[in-house]
C-alpha cells in the first residue's frame, strides 16, 4: 500500500449513499479504479449525525461491502472501510464515533458543511474529536472551499494540529483548487488525494490525473506513517 496507489476517499460501495447506486455501478467504478492503478480503495460512504446511529450505518456499510466481494475479480484492489463523516455541533460528542474510522490507518475523515460560510466552531470540533479519539483527522476534499472561505479561514484549518488533508483529482482541472494544492505541497503539508468518484457518469474515477500530476511529488513523512504496518 503506498500513496501513489490509493484511494482515499470514494463513494463506491453500492446503495449506501448518493455514490453507487446499485453493485453493477459499484463494481464499474472499482474496475475503472483497478485500470488507473488503484491498489487500496478506502471507502468512505457519508456519515450524517442526524440522519442515522452509527451501529445502523455500520450494518449497511457492511452488507454493501459484502455484496462488492461476493463479485470479487482478479486483480481487484483491496477495499478498506471508513466514512466521510459530515460535521455537525456536537459532532464531537458522538459515541463510538472511532468505528467510522479507517482502523487500518487509524484515520477519520470529516467533511466541512458544504453550503455554510467558515466558523470558529468548526475547527473547534474538529480538535476535540482528534483529542478525544487520539486518531488522526483528515479534512475531505479541501479544494471544495476555494470560492467560499477567505485566506484566513484557509489558515484556521490548515492549523489544525496533527490533520492531514485530502484533495480531489478534480482539483487539478480547476484553477484555484490547483493553486492550493500547489501552494501546499510547497509548504510541506501532509496531503492525500482520492477521486471522490460517485457514478459512471459525471462523477467517475480520475485516478490517472494523480500519475500525471504528482509526479515530482514526494509525500510528506506523516502521510507515510499511514501506511505503518500495513502490506
Ligand atoms: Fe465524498
């Protein structure tokens, strides 16, 4: 398992959120994975507070996922389980919050609100859980921001202690999220990419952006302790 040859954040398993609609949609997106030179998929299917306990979530991710090895294929990359949790108020109070982690990483990934302007709060949250959990927080897709937070707020979450964070391919084809991945991977942030893919149709996988892109790049030491024990 190395940097260049995982995904770190997709929608792919079937019927658990607004990614794979069905297992023949999952298992399309796995392929296209697989041809890009996937190894490790991490899926992370959207976690919402509000909308449903964790032991529910768990039980779908699970049989979602069972569904996707009943068709197991050669050469299919391996599948590690996590969720893209959505920060709430009180996020950090959630019991068993840790089981929506990736427990091979010993990571969670969190996903700002999507239609709210940056608040003190957030990032307040966001440490308590890291304090609380003792994992490692990644921040989803920080590319999505660039039209919505200032440099400052930017500031606020690259300051997050110990958070890693995650770019989308789509990142590379858009101006400002490209400025922003560049402007980080001079400043030596730790950064990972995943392809966020969702469907076959506007929202594949684009993992072949990252070999085209990334080449000169060299991942930072703490996103290579990710990888610490595992194959
Ligand atoms: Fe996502």
């Amino acid at each position: 398992m190395s940097f260049f040859d995982t995904d770190f954040h997709c929608h792919v398993l079937p019927g658990i959120d607004d990614g794979a609609a069905n297992l023949e949609v999952s298992l399309g997106l796995i392929h296209m994975q697989a041809e890009q030179g996937v190894k490790t998929v991490v899926a992370t299917p959207h976690y919402r507070q509000h909308q449903q306990s964790v032991a529910r979530f768990l039980q779908n991710r699970q049989a979602a996922y069972e569904q996707v090895m009943a068709h197991a294929f050669p050469g299919m990359p391996r599948i590690l389980l996590a969720a893209e949790i959505a920060l709430e108020r009180n996020l950090s109070e959630l019991a068993d919050i840790e089981r929506l982690g990736c427990a091979e990483m010993n990571t969670l990934l969190i996903e700002l609100p999507l239609f709210e302007s940056y608040r003190k709060w957030m990032v307040e949250e966001i440490e308590e859980i890291s304090y609380r959990t003792g994992m490692q927080i990644v921040i989803a897709h920080l590319d999505r921001y660039v039209d919505m937070y200032s440099t400052k707020d930017y500031s606020d979450i690259l300051g997050i202690s110990g958070a890693i964070f995650q770019f989308n391919l789509s990142a590379f084809s858009d101006r400002k999220g490209k400025k922003l991945v560049k402007q980080l991977v001079k400043d030596e942030y730790p950064i990972i990419f995943g392809t966020d893919c969702h469907n076959l149709e506007h929202r594949k996988s684009n993992f072949d952006v990252l070999a085209k892109q990334m080449k000169k790049y060299e991942p930072s030491i703490t996103v290579e302790r990710l990888f610490n024990g595992i194959d």
